[in-house]
C-alpha cells in the first residue's frame, strides 16, 4: 500500500521525538505557474502539493519539480528543500486562522522530529530513503513567499523568524517516500550551522572566528564562501 500524507494537524507518528528520529511526513513537489501579483504576471515554483508513491531525487531536485528563476533558485546547493512540521505549529500560533498546508513555505520534504537550523551543520550527510543528501544552506526568503502568503510583510517575518529551513545538495540519487526516516551519516568537523549561517548572511551576527569557520566549512556553497570572505576581509575589496 502506498504512504498517504499527513495533515497538519495529525499527531506525531510512531517512533517520532523532538530529539531522535527525522521523518518524512509529506514529498511536496509542483511546477513553475504563471501568479498575477501586484498588478503583474510573476511566474513562481513555490506552490508545491504532497505527493503519494516514492519520488525520484535527481541531482538539481525532485522528479516532477522545478523551480523558475534560477539565478536565484534551484542549483546543486538547492536540489531539496526540507523544512520542519514542528515550524507549522509555531507559524500557525502566529498566523492565527490561516490555512497551512504541508508544502506552504516551497518545502519538497516536511520533517518531523526536529529538523532544527541550529541542530543541522553545513557538509552534515543524510540518508533518506535511498538517497544521500548534504546540508549547504538556509532559505533565505524572496518576494514570492510574500506572494505565496498574499502580504510581503511575510518576507521579514520568515527571515526574523530564524525558522529559514535546509537546503540540501544531492550526494548520490535515489528516491524518497512519507514515513522515510532522515537518517544523520556524518557531521560537519566544523560545527557551523544552518542558523548560524542564515544569520551571518542577515548581518545579525558579525563573528571573525564563526566566519573563518564557516569558510572552512566542506559543503558550504561557493557564492556564499566569497561572500563570507568578503565579509571578514573588507579591506580587500
């Protein structure tokens, strides 16, 4: 029998604690479509919808998921976005009265159990179902989650927030599947995590020592790299 996704609303599933074991409660995936917004035609990835069956992760993303403006999205250090179901809960304390679906925030992977920024280092390997992933980076949020929700007040909202979620690159392909435990294989030698990272990149920390970590940090993305050099170097600019 094929895994049926979970609502929101759902109790936790067997086995599922704040501190041991990640699943995957919800495979979220949809193609780029065409959103008037603020008076336009803006053409977004960002609506993504639970799936049924097991799902091919290929080396830039999901089978059956893309993303539009890839200058910005999308990318071997964005193949899979996962985000955390126990987020749902603080967001919908906060957004009260509005309709959370799993996929809300263009997560491919909801995860229970504890997919915490500040518990995930860049270069951490994972399992998940039959294929290995790499943690490289926080979501940091553009205009079109502001659309997605209908208020750009959202945008700075998601990045105060510190709920920035996890990018992951594609270590080796495999497919993935509700109810897939995210199994930790190796972690990070230096200890940088995502939410450190999300607030260096907001300027909400300016840490020498945290950022000549974070450049030596395996995994770390190259444009991020340069911008943390640049940051803890400005004279060399």
């Amino acid at each position: 029998m094929e895994p049926t996704p979970v609502g929101p609303d759902a109790p936790a599933l067997t086995g599922d604690t704040m501190s041991g074991t990640l699943r995957v409660i919800s495979v979220n995936i949809g193609l780029p479509r065409q959103v008037k917004w603020m008076g336009k035609l803006v053409t977004t990835g960002i609506f993504k919808e639970p799936v049924v069956g097991r799902i091919r992760i290929g080396p830039m993303n999901l089978e059956g998921d893309r993303q539009a403006d890839l200058s910005v999205h999308g990318g071997p250090y964005k193949a899979v976005y996962a985000y955390a179901a126990e987020h749902y809960a603080a967001w919908r304390n906060e957004l009260s009265g509005r309709e959370l679906p799993w996929g809300m925030f263009g997560e491919n992977l909801t995860v229970r159990g504890g997919l915490f920024e500040d518990e995930i280092y860049v270069g951490d390997h994972f399992t998940v179902g039959t294929a290995e992933l790499v943690a490289a980076q926080p979501r940091l949020p553009c205009y079109k989650l502001g659309m997605r929700f209908g208020t750009l007040k959202m945008v700075k909202r998601f990045a105060n927030s510190g709920r920035y979620g996890v990018y992951f690159s594609v270590f080796s392909e495999g497919d993935v599947g509700v109810n897939d435990m995210l199994v930790r294989t190796k972690t990070s030698a230096h200890q940088v995590s995502i939410g450190d990272v999300g607030r260096l990149l907001l300027d909400r920390v300016h840490d020498p020592v945290l950022l000549k970590r974070a450049i030596d940090a395996e995994g770390l993305p190259e444009r991020v790299r340069r911008k943390f050099e640049a940051m803890l170097h400005p004279a060399r600019l």
